[in-house]
C-alpha cells in the first residue's frame, strides 16, 4: 500500500503511481499522459531493483509488462454488471486467461525468510508482524505461509530455498509492497519501508500492512479497481469472487474504502479466498490441540503454521494432550515468540506430561 496524500486519492489511478520527487524530473505529475513514454516517466522505479512500482504496492520487472499495464489504464473501466443488485467481488489476478494462484503443490508451503540483515534491530517485530499476518489468512483458507527461520541470515532475493524473502528498505515512496504468485523468484519480496514503522499508529499497524500484502501474496487485487468504487481504477485483469465490499483487506480506504486502516479481513474476504484454495482443512492433515488431558475441553485444529500466544486458538497455558497424525511435527514452546524451553511431538499424546502440562504459550507445526 502506499501513502497517498488526499491530492492524489482524489485525482484517480495515473497519480497515485508517481510520488513527487521519486520519479523522473521530466514528469508533470499533474498532467494525465498521452503516451507510454510520458506515463513511464512518471512511474516510480525501485533504485536497488530497477522494478516500477504501479498500484501503490505492485511491481512490474519489465517494460513489455508496464506497457501491458498502461494499456490496461487506458481502456474504460467496465459498468458495473448488476446495477442495483449486490456485484460480483474480492477479486483475483488474471495472467493469460487464468487465476494468478498458487499451485497445489505450493499453496501448503509458502515459504519465506525474513532477512536479519535489513531489518536489523526490526527484526523481531517483523517476524512476529509477518506470523500473525500469515495466520490472518492461513487460520481460514488451504495455505499455509511458513517461516523458515534458519535462511534468515541468507535472506536475499536469491535465496532457492524459500519461496520469497521479507526485506526493510529506505526511501520508498510506499509503505510496503509486494508481489503476485505468477512473478519470478527474484521479484517475489515483501519490502518494509521504514515509514512502516515511522509513521503508522493505529488503527494502522505493521500487522495489518502485512495482512494487505499477503492478499496480494495470494493473487488478490486490490478491491478498489471494481467500478463500483468510482476511482483509483487499475485495470480489468482480474476475476470477482464475491460481493464488492467496500471494507475488504484488499481496499485502500482513501479510495473510497468504508474500512478503518485496520485492514482486517472481513467475512467476504475469507468467502472469497476459500473459493481460489479451499478451506483449512485443504492443507493435508491437520493436529489438534486440547485443554485437557486425554483429548478433552476445549480443542483447536492446526495445519502446517506457526501459532503464537493469540493465536492458538485455546487459552494460554493450558495445552495438555494432543492428537499428531502420522508425517507431521509439533513443537510446544514454553513462552510466546516461539522462546524458551521446547517439547518436540510427533504422535497423539494423551498428556503431555509434568514437565510441560499448561506451559505452552506458542507452537510450530510442521510436516515432516
Ligand atoms: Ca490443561
Ligand atoms: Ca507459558
Ligand atoms: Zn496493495
């Protein structure tokens, strides 16, 4: 998402590309252009990976792709379909007449690293920011968005071993941006300006910056391109999956959003994912954890995640039995952010003994 002063959130799409003084001198931010050459110009482009940055938060790598996308610009924003009547809405990605979704044989395995290099001191913060964001989605839809804590020290864009890396950069016109399942490996980063930090209070949070582009991470468009909005229109290379809703995670709100900055995913959001990747359960196999010993009280279904203090789905410190199916891992750790002492379980558990009975405030689950 970028950072759009109210100027630009009125003048439409063509201005929230350009951010004075981050692009070309010869742009005229204030003049619609006519032509490829002079909306190039007014694109931002990223200095450290020569990708433009169109949507706010959207990167295209190469020229033939931005000019695609000016075409797409250009053309009218469709009339609604159904004037009246509830219009089709969270909406998917189209490359090539298809969705621009993961593939099963990656959805329960999104994995990403978060570079200890950039984010330095950040660190900690962005980890559990991108967990808790992961979880948002995951927690309802057949995906699983998995920290791969061990690359975090080689977490560069060329990193083979995880699916895509989570950077903080300077000077960027956004507050992060993202990226779409069909884009390569190298373009596949989630980059944290540090205004992220700077500037956000709530009810904007790191957490819901993240939760905003791991839609994007997913194939989700932002939902302000539909027409019914009547503004901030992008193109028409998407698809609806449910009713427009004006406070979807996927809408900015200056474009006329209904949502406060929270970017909370709301019921259609999940409805609509669900349609694309199927619900939890489609992730394989999944563990389940009990309050009480002999799987008793209170219980919650986990697939492959990591699952912190708020997240478990059962009170804190009180996990006392759980059921493991047969290739999957659990790890039960004694503190929140995934510290502390660790138990290591990988088949149903009655209880989970003494030494470990209502201690577990965060868990790992993984399949092996
Ligand atoms: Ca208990
Ligand atoms: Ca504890
Ligand atoms: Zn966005």
């Amino acid at each position: 998402m970028s950072i759009i002063t109210k100027q630009f959130a009125v003048s439409g799409a063509i201005f929230m590309l350009a951010t004075a003084g981050q692009v070309q001198a010869s742009c005229n931010p204030n003049v619609k252009p006519t032509n490829f050459e002079q909306f190039k110009r007014c694109v931002y482009q990223e200095p450290n990976t020569s990708v433009w940055i169109v949507d706010g938060d959207i990167p295209i790598t190469t020229e033939a792709g931005l000019r695609k996308f000016y075409e797409g610009l250009m053309a009218s924003p469709t009339t609604p379909s159904a004037l009246g009547s509830p219009s089709a809405e969270l909406i998917v990605n189209r490359v090539n007449n298809a969705d621009d979704v993961w593939s099963d044989a990656t959805r329960c395995s999104i994995r990403y690293c978060v570079s200890q290099a950039t984010t330095g001191a950040r660190y900690q913060e962005v980890v559990n920011a991108m967990t808790a964001a992961s979880n948002a989605w995951s927690n309802h839809i057949g995906v699983s968005i998995t920290h791969v804590a061990n690359q975090d020290g080689n977490c560069t864009a060329q990193n083979a071993q995880v699916v895509f890396d989570v950077q903080v950069v300077n000077n960027q016109p956004y507050l992060a941006r993202a990226f779409f399942p069909s884009d390569q490996r190298a373009t596949r980063n989630i980059n944290i300006n540090t205004t992220s930090f700077a500037v956000v209070q709530p009810p904007l949070t790191l957490e819901g910056i993240l939760r905003h582009e791991l839609g994007h991470v997913l194939g989700f468009r932002h939902e302000h391109t539909r027409p019914e909005t009547g503004q901030c229109f992008e193109n028409n290379s998407w698809r609806p999956l449910t009713p427009y809703d004006s406070d979807s995670v996927m809408h900015y709100p200056q474009c006329g959003g209904t949502g406060d900055w929270g970017f909370n995913l709301t019921n259609n959001d999940i409805a609509g994912a669900v349609l694309l990747y199927g619900n939890q359960a489609n992730c394989g196999s999944m563990v389940t954890i009990y309050q009480d010993a002999s799987y008793s009280w209170v219980s919650k279904s986990l697939s492959v995640g990591n699952y912190d203090i708020n997240q478990l789905g059962i009170s804190n410190d009180s996990l006392s039995s759980l059921k493991v199916p047969s290739g999957m891992k659990v790890t039960l750790y004694e503190h929140a952010g995934f510290q502390g002492k660790t138990l290591v379980i990988t088949d149903d558990t009655v209880f989970v003994g003494d030494s470990f009975n209502d201690k577990t405030s965060s868990i790992k689950v993984e399949s092996e």
